[in-house]
C-alpha cells in the first residue's frame, strides 16, 4: 500500500513524462539483454544449425515492453475514459503482438526443421515429405492466427458483442452470397490443405508439369513454384496438381531408368553392343549399378531398332547417362564396324526404250 501511495504521489508531483521516459528506456534496454541472453544459450545448444532467432527480436520486445506499461498504467492518475481508452489500445496492441510473435515463432521452427533436413531431402522421401509438411503447415497455420487475432481485436469492442447475434442471420446470408463469389479462391484453398495431407508432390520432386521438366521449389496454400532444368521458374495453381495428371519421377525414390534406341543394320552384332554397353557404363560414376541391358526391339524393311537400358541414382544422372550411352556407342560403331550403319539398298534395272526411230 504504502509503495502504491508514493507512486501515485510521485505522479502528481508533476515527474510523469520524465518517469515513463525512464522506464520505457529501461523496459526496451531489459528486453533487449534479457532476449540477448537468450539467444546466446539457445545458439550455443545448436551450433551446427543457423537459427534466424533475430526475427523474433521485435515481437519480444513489444510483447515485454505491453506487459510492463500495461502494469504501470494502474499506478497513473488518469480519468475513466482516457484510462480505459488506454487499456483497450494495449489490449488489441497485446493481440496482434502476441500473433506476431507466434507467427515468427513458426518461422523460425520451420527453418530449424528445414535445415536440419537440407542435406537429405534429395536422397530420402521420407525428408522431403516432412520439409513438405512443414512448410505448408506454417502457412496454414498463419492464416488461421490472422483469423484469430482479426476475431479477438473485433470481440474487444462492446458494439460487436452485442450486436453480434442480431445480424447472424444476415451475415449467414451474407457468407452463402461470399462463398458463391468467392468459390474458386475456395477451392484453391482447399486444394492446398489436401496437397498438404494427401502429398502428391513434395519439395525437392522431379516432375514434368505442361511437358516441362523441373523440380518442385516452393508449395503454397494457392501455387507451386516449379524450377524448370534451366532455371526458369513455372507458377502452377496448386488446383492444376488435384484436377490434372503428371509425371512424379521421384515420387517414392529417385532412382529412374532411361533408354537410348538405335537403328542400324541387318548385319550387326547384338552380342557385341552389349559388351560395348556394359563396359561404358562400368566406366562412369553416373550408372548406379543396377540395370545395363540391350535388346532388339523392332525390325523394319531397311533398319533394325536397338534398345539400351540403363539405371541411374537421380534424373539428373540419368540424363547425363543416356547422352554418354548414346556417344560412346555410335562412336564404337562408326571407328569398329562402319557396315552396322543403316544403308539404303536400291536394285535398278536399266530399261529398253521402245520407241521407234
């Protein structure tokens, strides 16, 4: 009591201005060390992750700095109304401080989880399933403390609470209107929460999208960025992946097969291409081991059609693969055995004229 007294009669010696001024410099300087510090034992528990913990530096200090001035206005003399003004201000401020932080918070979350991923999401689905999971959890997961916070800051004012069950009926009627007008962009949302469960794709999947080749980079509530093979970009809505088929090359593994055909001629050697075949792709990194085969797959009346099948750890390698496959053989062909090259055989006869002098 005595402490409440002198505070109050501090007040009204005319020290308030310089007081406030004293202790928002001291509240912001305690914020500070005491997050300093904080960061300080968090990063020394993790040093083999880089956690961006600054983005929730600001948030911190808001949320201190409300909760102490919160406190000091119950000593400050101040009419009812300048009061409770005050209060309702730091309230909605407390709220969309304390979203603010948690949204931060998720960041910093999902880039610790991410990180902790990044060297495995390439070589293991089960990484990139949860960076997947991760990332659009986040998103969702802001829309709804937006929400929250936007429903909060309106159920501070009395005028919403009372006259909020009077026009339920009409903001019924009103939503069943919006949803209609909004329908698509519904959709699209929804779209985006089953990508998220369903996961058709994930980060870091090979796929082929408008018969383009590329990687998915980034997946929102309402697009996917897809990293085509020369680093353009390719902004897919994310209802094209629900309503459309493509190709998911890496959608349990890596791992892939590719084909070079050739076509030579009738009197080339199987046999013969095959060791050729295998010796190539022994002597290259980029074949994993599994698969090395040549076959005769088709015959026509001037050519013969050569299939080789071979294996790779990734698209990327699989490609590289196929080309060198496809050099080295025909360079085999051309210096060793120029005769298996297709040829155009053509009989003439030389015919009489039989047209008179």
């Amino acid at each position: 009591m005595e402490m409440t007294v002198s505070m109050r009669d501090l007040f009204q010696g005319g020290y308030l201005l310089p007081v406030l001024a004293v202790v928002a410099v001291v509240l912001y300087l305690g914020a500070n060390s005491l997050f300093s510090r904080t960061l300080a034992i968090i990063r020394s528990s993790f040093r083999e992750v880089s956690i961006p913990l600054e983005l929730m530096a600001w948030p911190f200090r808001l949320l201190l700095s409300l909760i102490t001035l919160a406190l000091l206005l119950y000593y400050v003399p101040l009419p009812a109304d300048i009061r409770d003004l005050l209060n309702h201000t730091l309230l909605i401020t407390t709220i969309i401080g304390i979203s603010w932080f948690l949204m931060r918070m998720l960041i910093v979350l999902e880039q610790f989880v991410l990180q902790h991923y990044a060297p495995k999401v390439r070589e293991n689905e089960a990484a990139r399933k949860i960076s997947t999971h991760v990332s659009l959890a986040r998103k969702i997961l802001n829309v709804l403390l937006v929400l929250f916070a936007l429903a909060g800051v309106l159920m501070t004012f009395d005028t919403v609470r009372q006259v909020g069950m009077s026009i339920l009926a009409s903001a019924g009627i009103a939503g069943i209107i919006l949803g209609f007008a909004a329908q698509k962009s519904l959709t699209t949302l929804i779209s985006g929460i089953q990508i998220a469960i369903t996961q058709p794709i994930s980060i870091d999947d090979v796929v082929v999208v408008e018969n383009e080749w590329g990687r998915i980079e980034e997946i929102t509530l309402t697009y996917v960025v897809v990293q085509l093979w020369d680093q353009r970009r390719l902004i897919v809505p994310i209802t094209w992946f629900i309503d459309r088929p493509f190709q998911n090359w890496s959608r349990t593994s890596p791992e892939l097969l590719g084909t070079v055909f050739f076509y030579t001629d009738y009197t080339v050697n199987p046999e013969t291409l095959r060791h050729e075949l295998e010796r190539v792709v022994a002597s290259t990194p980029l074949w994993d081991g599994r698969v090395a085969k040549l076959h005769i797959t088709n015959i026509t009346d001037k050519s013969v059609e050569i299939r080789a099948l071979v294996s790779a750890a990734n698209s990327s390698n699989i490609w590289e693969l196929r080309c060198l496959v496809r050099e080295q053989l025909i360079e085999f062909i051309k210096s060793n055995y120029p005769g298996w090259l297709p040829k155009l055989t053509m009989e003439m006869e030389r015919g009489k004229t039989l047209r008179e002098a």
